[in-house]
C-alpha cells in the first residue's frame, strides 16, 4: 500500500475506533465535510501537511501515536509509479 493509502486507511479505523462521524471530525479539525470526504475516498492526489495536521490534532492524537501502526512499517509500503 502507498504512504497515502496507509493515511487514508488509518483515519478510517481511528474514526471508527472512536466512533465520530465526518461531521463530526470537521467540527473537531476545522476542515470541511466535503473535503474529509473527498480524502477518506481517496479523490485527492496528495494530502496537504497542513491538513493531516488538523486532522491529527482533531483525533487528540500526536502524530507518533498516528503513525505508530504496522501499516506504517517500511515493509508494508510500496513506491507509487
């Protein structure tokens, strides 16, 4: 899976997990619906830094607990051509 898929899919079970909605998470991050939906189903190329940040904030996570998930292991990723 590629880095961004990884992000993707991590949003995904956290939001989950802490059972929010999208609506919710944009009221948390400050970030609309419309483009938490459009990163969730991957119809965005790259996530902005800037974004994730908020997201990440948004969740009450630092990004070592974001990204401290196998999915993330170096293994786990692969390039995208």
């Amino acid at each position: 899976m590629t880095f961004e898929t990884a992000i993707v899919q991590r949003l995904k079970l956290i939001k989950k997990q802490m059972n929010i909605t999208k609506e919710d998470l944009a009221k948390r991050s400050g970030i609309s619906v419309v483009t938490i939906n459009d990163i969730l189903n991957q119809k965005t190329k790259t996530l902005n830094p800037q974004t994730l940040s908020h997201l990440i904030k948004a969740l009450n996570m630092s990004y070592t607990e974001f990204f401290n998930d196998s999915m993330f292991d170096w293994g786990n990723l692969v390039e995208e051509i």
